[in-house]
C-alpha cells in the first residue's frame, strides 16, 4: 500500500479529519479528534503507527514480522507496521480498522453516535 491508498483509505472512515500537530512530516488521522493512525512523511519508506487490543497485542507482533512495536508510542498500545513489506493491502486495511475500532471504543457515548 502506497501513501496515497494509505491517506484515501483512512479518509473514507466516517468522521476522519487529518493534521500535522507534531510538524509537516509527520501526518495524523483522528477520529473525532482522537489518533487513530500517524506517519511520518521524511523517511521515504511508509510505517505507519495504529493502535492495537493490548489483550491481542503480542499475538499480532508474533504474527508479522512487519508489525513491530509502537515507535516513539506507548509499546503497549501502539504498533509501527511496515506499510511496505509482505503484508497484503487486505491485512493493513484490517489493522487500519482495527486502529479505528479501538480509538472509536475509547470514545464517550455521545462521540460513538453513528460509528458502531
């Protein structure tokens, strides 16, 4: 998956919005306000950082090599996956989801209206 499959497929998930809080070459994707995804756009060579189940965690690193923990993130929360190795885009779209689904069960009742 490219940078621009990367930005259009975080994009399409319901009430997204994109910034640059950190500087211009690291680019975030929130939900409600609240970081779903984040990469940084200097290194040439897309990883992205997507949170993950801390109960499944582990188990998901074991599974991918590409899935390594959480750089300059909490390593218990967060993974830094290799957007550019073996990894089919069907598998980043999961982890994407999965990113998304964890932020969204982190939000206050009345934020979850319209997306679970």
């Amino acid at each position: 998956m490219n940078i621009d499959s990367f930005m259009q497929y975080c994009l399409s998930k319901p009430f997204t919005s994109h910034d640059f809080p950190f500087g211009e070459e690291t680019l975030v994707f929130r939900v409600k306000g609240k970081i779903f995804a984040l990469t940084g756009l200097e290194a040439g060579h897309l990883q992205v950082n997507l949170k993950y189940d801390t109960n499944l965690i582990d188990e998901i690193r074991d599974k991918y090599e590409e899935v390594q923990p959480g750089y300059h993130m909490n390593k218990r929360h967060w993974n830094t996956v290799d957007f550019e190795g073996k990894l089919s885009d069907k598998i980043l779209k999961e982890l994407i989801d999965h990113s998304y689904s964890q932020v969204v069960k982190g939000l206050s009742k009345k934020d979850r209206i319209g997306l679970e």
